[in-house]
C-alpha cells in the first residue's frame, strides 16, 4: 500500500517544494528538480509510516492489521 500513498501525495508535495525552491534557488534548475522530486517521494513514505504507527485506524484503512508497514 506504500506505493498507493505516494501516487496521492507526491504531486502536493512535489509541486509545493518546487514552487518554494524555485523562489530560493533561481539560477539551478536541475537542483531545484532533483530536490523537489525526492521530496516528493520521501515525505509521503515517512507520513505513511508514522501513521501506520501512531493511528490505529489507520492500519484497518490499509488492511494492515498488525501496524507493521
């Protein structure tokens, strides 16, 4: 299910970190890609994981019974 919580998330995350370092770093373009993209895909891993952890309904939600990620 990790997969299903990154296709969600990523494009938020992503677009926000890009807007945000785009306005920081103007003169690289490739660090700004590089950095927003892994973002992108870190953040809503580590949300899926917290929450797999700390919420219990969560685990239903998933069909992860046990809380294991």
């Amino acid at each position: 299910m990790q997969p299903l919580v990154i296709l969600v998330f990523h494009y938020f995350v992503q677009q926000k970190v890009h807007y945000l370092m785009a306005e920081a770093v103007t003169q690289q373009e490739w660090l700004v890609t590089i950095v927003s993209w892994t973002a992108g895909v870190l953040i809503p891993v580590l949300l899926y994981l917290l929450l797999l952890k700390r919420i219990p309904w969560v685990c239903t939600v998933y069909e992860n019974p046990k809380g294991q990620p």
